[in-house]
C-alpha cells in the first residue's frame, strides 16, 4: 500500500516545471526513476516470494507428516499398551496445534494473495496455498475421527492400563520379596 501510494507520486501527469522564466523538462529523469522504482519493486516482491515459498513449504511438510503420523495412529485393544498412549499423546498434541496452524495457513493465503494481486509470476514449483488448506482440511478430518475413535475406547483404555498397572506392581513387589529372601548378607557371599 505505502510502495502504491510513493509510485503515484512518481507517476504525475506534468513533464515540465516552471520556475518563473526558466522550464524544467525532468521526463527523461523521471523516466529513470520510474524503471529504477520498478526494479526495487520486483526485487522486494522476488525476496518476498522467497521467503513466503519457504514457510509454504514448511508448513505443508508439517501438515503432511502430522497427517501421516495421524493415519497411523492405532488405538484398537490388540495394540501394544505404549503405542495407545502414545497414539493418545499424539492426538491430544494435534488437538492443540490445529487452530494455530489453521491461522498459520490462513496469512499465508493472504501473503500469497497480495503477490497475486501485484502480478507477481511464481516458480514452477511453487506449492499453493489451496492444496495447504485441503490437506489441512484433511487433517482435521481425520483428527476428528480418530478423536471419536479414542473417545469410544477409552473405558477400554482405562482399564487396560490399569490391569497393566496392577500387573506391574506385583510384578515388582514379587521381585523386592525376592531380593529380600535372596540378598548377600555378608562380604564374601556371592549373589
């Protein structure tokens, strides 16, 4: 907006000054002056892209990857108790990243609007904004269902990790009784 506002100054409609008697003729300057403007402008929209590419395809990497780490999510009772809460974890983790990615994606479709909008021509493999959002949109989908999933297993879950509580305590108390009966009383006792 400010680049707009100093490039219509630049871009008045006289091409001759006159002080008193004496006319100065500055197209030729001016002239110059608008290619010199033009050419800042393209390098600031150049380093802009830049930049902005690099965060699109970050994010889209994150999402790709929370999304395939998503999918293979299991919380069914054949699993291994470590990966259920694992999988839990991870749920609970992209619950809470969710909506700072979606306002994440949201400026980045509006930083990638303003280039559309100043005509700016993006590289061959420049990821879009669009696919971003659709992968996101797919991720919560996802995130949602695998959310409903937990929520119906979590009875199960519950006393799952229970009953592997109580067998870990016994487990334990076992091996200090155990050690009690077993353990070397003097020096030259071997274990």
């Amino acid at each position: 907006l400010e680049a707009a506002e100093a490039r219509s100054k630049l871009d008045s409609a006289a091409k001759t000054v006159h002080f008193g008697p004496i006319a100065i003729k500055y197209n030729k300057v001016q002239s110059q002056i608008n290619l010199k403007y033009d050419s800042w402008q393209k390098e600031l929209q150049s380093s802009f892209a830049s930049i902005l590419g690099h965060h699109v395809s970050e994010m889209h990497q994150r999402i790709v990857n929370a999304k395939t780490q998503l999918e293979q999510v299991s919380l069914d009772s054949s699993s291994n108790t470590n990966d259920i809460v694992l999988g839990v974890t991870f749920i609970q983790e992209m619950k809470q990243k969710l909506a700072p990615w979606s306002k994440e994606v949201q400026k980045l479709a509006t930083s990638e609007l303003t280039l559309k909008r100043e005509r700016h021509l993006f590289n061959s493999n420049w990821t879009e904004t669009s696919v971003i959002q659709g992968q996101l949109e797919n991720l919560e989908q996802i995130l949602e269902k695998r959310n409903r999933v937990m929520s119906q297993q979590i009875p199960l879950l519950q006393a799952r990790v229970v009953a592997e509580d109580k067998a870990s305590s016994k487990r334990t108390s076992e091996l200090l009784e155990k050690w009690e009966q077993d353990k070397p009383l003097r020096g030259n006792m071997k274990p």
